[in-house]
C-alpha cells in the first residue's frame, strides 16, 4: 500500500497546544485515501526539523509527504503555494534566534509545493469547510521544514508531491490562548483527511 507521511509540530511561543499534535497522532497507522499513514511530530527548532524531516523522507520513503503547522490567527485551513529561502523571526524552541539566513546556501531562492493545493481548497470547500490558499508560509518553521522537503525532493529527483497546510487553532488552545479564531477539533481533522484524499483526483 502506498505511504504517506503526516508531520505536525510541537508547541511554540505562546501557544501551549499545537493542534496538529493531535491530528498527527490519531490518524497513526489509518488509512486515508489510498494511504497509510507515517505520522511524526517535528521539533520547533531550526537546527533539528528540516533535518529530521529529510531523514523520515530518506529511511521511509512514502509516496506522499505533507507536513502541517498552526498559523495561531488565521480563520480558515490554508494550504502553502510556496516555500522561501529564508530563515528569520522569533527564537525557536532551543532558543536560536535567524535573521535573514539562508536555509541552504546554494539552495533555490523558493519552491512551489508539488501538493494538489487548489484542489484541495475546492474540496475542502465543497464539504463545507472554510479554506483558501496561501501566499506565504511565513519565515519560521514552518517554511523551513516546507522547503527542506521540498528541496529533498528536487535534488533526490524524487516526484512525490509534498508540501505544507497551514491550520487554525483548536478550541482547545483558543480557551488557553484567549483571543484567537479556533475551529474544533473534529473539523480541523477532517479537514486534513479530504486533504488527503484530494491526492487520490491527482
Ligand atoms: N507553526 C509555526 C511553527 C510550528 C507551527 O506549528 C509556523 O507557522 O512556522
């Protein structure tokens, strides 16, 4: 059966839950359009998560790869167009602080994600779920774990799609965080399984 590997994150900043934690963790081993699930969850640190993130691509070779982050604010479930050569903004985790670094020296200055991300949004809007697609992924973590796999890719002439979804808070955070647009946890997930399946139409 085809592999699909599913990354979230761990808490960052201020926000003590992150929601794709848990997403991540329950779609373990099921199977979800065509794919069994390899779920991961990447550190909140610039030195370990795009390293770890190729690795888990090296050893388990999926034929799929999305990652997902929270984007505490955001309104709707919004999958990433483009990853940046760019490392900057607040300290992470370990308390490494990037300003304007390159993630790979002689890297491409961005890459677009491979994912069916318009077809996703259709989808996911079709269901009845609020979704657009993003312009930018930002500068942290997020875009540094999204371009580590998609440079992977390139370099390794792997031609699996990959890519990143961006998420909003669960309620779970919203009630710990205080003022914060959140969705529940039940549609966040689902959200991510007709993600998912959107690969199936490709
Ligand atoms: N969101 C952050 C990093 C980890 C996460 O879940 C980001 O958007 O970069």
């Amino acid at each position: 059966m085809k592999t699909l590997l599913l990354t979230g994150f761990e808490p960052f900043l201020s926000f003590t839950i992150n929601p794709t934690e848990k997403i991540v963790q329950e779609l373990k081993d099921e199977v979800v359009g065509g794919f069994r699930i390899i779920s991961e969850i990447l550190p909140v640190d610039f030195e370990k998560a795009g390293k770890q993130l190729v690795s888990l691509i090296s050893s388990h070779q999926p034929d799929a790869v999305i990652s997902l982050g929270l984007a505490g604010g955001r309104y709707k479930i919004t999958p990433e167009r483009i990853a940046i050569n760019i490392n900057d903004g607040e300290k992470d985790n370990q308390g490494n602080v990037k300003v304007d670094e390159p993630i790979q020296e002689k890297g491409m200055d961005a890459y677009l994600s491979t994912l069916p991300i318009r077809k996703m949004v259709d989808l996911l809007k079709e269901k009845g779920l609020p979704a657009e697609i993003s312009n930018t992924a930002g500068t942290y973590l997020c875009n540094h774990v999204m371009y580590s796999a998609l440079h992977y890719c390139k370099e390794h002439n792997l031609a699996i799609p990959a890519g990143f979804i961006h998420i909003p808070a669960s309620h779970e955070l919203a009630i710990e965080h205080g003022r914060i647009p959140s969705w529940s946890h039940e549609d966040l997930k689902r959200g991510i399984i007709i993600c998912i399946e959107a690969l199936l139409a490709q």
